[in-house]
C-alpha cells in the first residue's frame, strides 16, 4: 500500500476518523492492527518476521534491564534481529562474493543461488527495535511495560516502511499522550505531505524516466547524455526518499505524533560532513550512535579514527544494498570526509581559519559538494562496478549529442520543475519558506496558493509508480 495510492488515502481516513473516536486506552490497539494491515498488504508472511523482531528486543530488553547476564542477552536479541536482515538481504551476495574470490585463486566454485524475496523495510524496522534494547542496555531508558506499545513503536505506519528510524524515547511517550484533533495541526501535516507527494510523483518520478533507460545501458548512451541522467538521479533520489518522509511526517502530524525530521536540505551543504548531518539523519544519527561510538569515535589515535570513518561510511553502503556498488559508494564519501578534514586541518596551520568561516567560501563549497555527491550517486544507481566506472570516463568526454527523452517537452519539464525546487528550497534556506515545524514568514493567503498550485501540478504533471526506490533497503 503505497502512500501515493487511493487506497492509502482510504485506508487513512478510515483510521484517522476511528482515531480520534476511540477511548484513549483503545487507540493504541488501533494503530497497531492499522501498522500491521499497512504492512501486511504488501505480504502477509513478512509481518510474522517483524513480530519476532520485535518479541525479542521486547522481552530481552526486560532482561538486559535486570543487569544479569545482561551482555549475554544483548548478544542475543541482536543475533535474533540482525539474522533475518542477513539472510534475506545479503545471503547471496555473500555467495557470489565467495564465488568471486574462489575463482580469483583459480579454484573455481559454483554455489546455489537462493530464491530469497525481500521484505520491504526490514533494515528500517530492525534498526528501530534493536535500538531500543541497545538503549535499555546502556542504561538510557527504561523497558517500555505495554507489549502493545512497543508493538506499535516498532510497526508505526506512517514511518515503518522507509523511516524515520525513529528512537524509542522520542515515540513511546507520544503513544501515552491524550490525543485531541487539532485542525492547525492537521493541515500543516497535509501541506508537508502534498509537498512530499510533489516531489515523489512530479519530480522523482518524472525524473525516472530519463534515468532509468540511461542507467539501465549506460553503453547505448553519449556522453552527455550519461553527465544529465546522473544531474537528474541525484535530484531523482532525493525527491524521492525525502518525498516518503515527508508524507511520513504529515501523515503522523495529522494524528498527533511528530516524527524526527529526516532530511534539512542536504543539497544546501558546504561540507560532506554536513552533508552527512543533514541527509538521512535518522540513520546517519544511527550508525554514529550505535557504531562510530562505540567504535571509540575520534577518541581514538589518528589511524584507528580513519579506519572508524571507514567502517561506518562500508557499513553504511552496504546498509543500502547487497553490492560492491554501494561499497564503493560508501567508499568514496568516507574519502571525501577525510580529505575534507585533513585540508580543514592544513588551513588552519597556515592560519587560513578565517577563510574558512567566510561566506564566500561557503558558497563556494555548496556547488563543489554537490558536484562530490552527485559524482558518487553514479556508483550507487549503476547496475555494477563496470557500468559505473564506464559511466565515470564517459560523462568527462562528453562526446556525442544530448538525448532529449522520449520527448524534449517532459525533459525541458523536467529541468523546470529541478529549478523550481532549487528556488523553493533557496527559501527555505533563508527561513522564508515554511519547513516541518518551522512556520513559513509570508502571508497565509500566499501558502494556501503555493499548496493549491502543487495539487494542481500533482493532477497534471504527476506520474504513476509502484514504489520508491528505499523500499529496497
């Protein structure tokens, strides 16, 4: 069931209205039956998986909180969690790896490959619940007593399948909070949610129909040509997966809930290391919880902080899929971090430091670490390391005429409408334009507009799709 579908809008409608109905003591049962029909919808099998997921961090976490044996219960419920996410995620990438190396020393060996359907989301859901029994372990919180809570925590609907992943600290006290329709609030969360339905069906999926073809036979294409699909996949996947969260958010605000923000306009970054601190900040703020830290972060010597920043940055790539493409993704922006660190380090011993706080300066790197993160996305939509390395050589020749599409006018539209984000967002740069929770400064008669024209470019410019693309993570 998908957000941009009529039967979500149906299916949310039923719940809201039955919501804000209900006893208090009823509604947390709702949402939890609504989370697992949500989830359910897409295979009924999978949600069983999530379950167990969740009875093991439910009931070890009681555990972990009574302080005995409590690391060897950890190691438990993370090898219960971590196990079907192996298996279902990674098995046969690890078998074709160990193919690969075998017949790297010449011995080859053929291993079977397994017929393994991915459940949707089952890295977000994971993550969610096996932070709440790190977190209890640490001593940060304390266990949650309602099973139907946690239940809940962990299958929350509007954020289940594609984040926020969110915390337990930061959900769990909401579901005991009496909850009363505020109209203010619920159109706030319906405007943050017609502008993710924007970005996902009007620029996401629009976009996706240039790169898709492009990216799918990189070898057909010049080089121009291969330089646009690139431009246009990295605007394409951050419509798209900054478009799901926020109709997450909208979704949750119109009931009550407010969810973590997930994306501050990472484009608008001057530094990869902010890049990091304003894309996907719910995982980003994950792994430096429960990896870099524990790690030893940068409390360490300079040689083991290097190789923690690449761990995280590996793991982090290989988070989002079972490739050596996005190893190398993952790669490159643990490389970009750390050449950016050490010239920060260099302009500072030459007594540079007041360069680095300038404006200019700033609005210098905002396009340079663009073009970086742009170059790197190559790597994480190429089909494999061939077809990303051909792409990398071919986009610097830039040989050959620039193919226009199935038709100038949807690309030209396109353009148009990557423009129109980048104004829009300028805005919210400057604080002008409304964003999240962050009231907008120009005249409501001219933000119920904008909302109108949006639903309007949404009936005449949007485009069908059966799924955003971090549903395969």
């Amino acid at each position: 069931m998908l957000f941009n579908s009529w039967e979500f809008v149906l299916f949310f409608l039923a719940v809201l209205i039955l919501f804000f109905n209900l006893p208090q003591r009823f509604r947390v049962f709702l949402l939890l039956v609504a989370s697992y029909y949500f989830y359910m919808s897409w295979r009924w099998e999978f949600g069983f998986l999530m379950l167990g997921v969740s009875f093991s961090n439910f009931y070890v976490g009681k555990q972990v909180a009574k302080g005995k044996n409590k690391g060897w219960w950890m190691a438990l419920t993370s090898f219960i969690s971590i196990l079907p996410l192996l298996y279902y995620k990674y098995a046969n990438f690890i078998l074709e790896s160990v193919e690969d190396v075998s017949a790297f020393f010449g011995k080859p060996t053929a291993l079977p490959s397994l017929e393994v359907i991915l459940p949707v989301g089952i890295s977000f859901f994971t993550f969610q619940a096996l932070s709440y029994s790190i977190d209890i372990y640490r001593q940060k919180i304390e266990p949650e007593p309602s099973l139907a809570k946690f239940l809940t925590f962990v299958a929350f609907f509007p954020q289940l399948v594609a984040g926020p992943i969110e915390r337990s600290d930061h959900i769990l006290p909401q579901f005991k909070e009496k909850k009363y329709f505020n109209w203010d609030e619920g159109i706030a969360g319906l405007k943050i949610f017609i502008w993710g339905l924007f970005k996902k069906v009007v620029i996401a999926d629009r976009l996706s129909l240039y790169v898709d073809p492009v990216f799918d036979n990189p070898q057909l294409w010049s080089g121009p040509t291969l330089l646009m699909a690139t431009i246009f996949f990295s605007i394409q996947i951050y419509c798209d997966f900054s478009g799901y969260s926020d109709m997450a958010i909208g979704v949750a605000r119109v009931m009550g809930f407010k969810l973590m923000q997930n994306f501050n306009l990472p484009y608008w970054s001057s530094s990869i290391a902010e890049f990091w601190k304003r894309w996907h900040i719910s995982l980003s703020t994950w792994f430096g919880d429960y990896l870099y830290i524990p790690l030893g972060g940068n409390r360490v010597s300079v040689p083991r902080w290097i190789v923690n920043i690449f761990i995280v940055f590996l793991v982090s790539g290989l988070w989002h899929g079972a490739n050596w493409t996005f190893i190398v993704w993952g790669a490159l922006h643990a490389f970009y971090y750390l050449v950016e660190f050490l010239g920060k380090q260099g302009m500072k011993a030459l007594g540079l430091i007041s360069v680095l706080g300038s404006p200019i300066y700033k609005s210098f790197k905002i396009p340079v670490v663009f073009v970086l993160a742009t170059y790197a996305w190559i790597f994480f939509r190429a089909n494999s390391i061939g077809d990303a390395w051909y792409i990398s050589q071919k986009i610097f020749q830039l040989e050959g005429g620039l193919w226009w599409g199935s038709s100038s006018v949807t690309s030209l539209l396109s353009i148009a409408l990557i423009l129109m984000l980048a104004f829009v967002q300028f805005g919210q740069y400057k604080g002008l334009v409304g964003m999240y929770y962050r009231p907008s400064k120009f005249p409501a008669w001219l933000s119920a507009s904008a909302f109108l024209m949006l639903l309007i470019g949404i009936s005449l410019f949007g485009v069908s799709s059966n799924a955003f693309i971090y549903f395969q993570f």
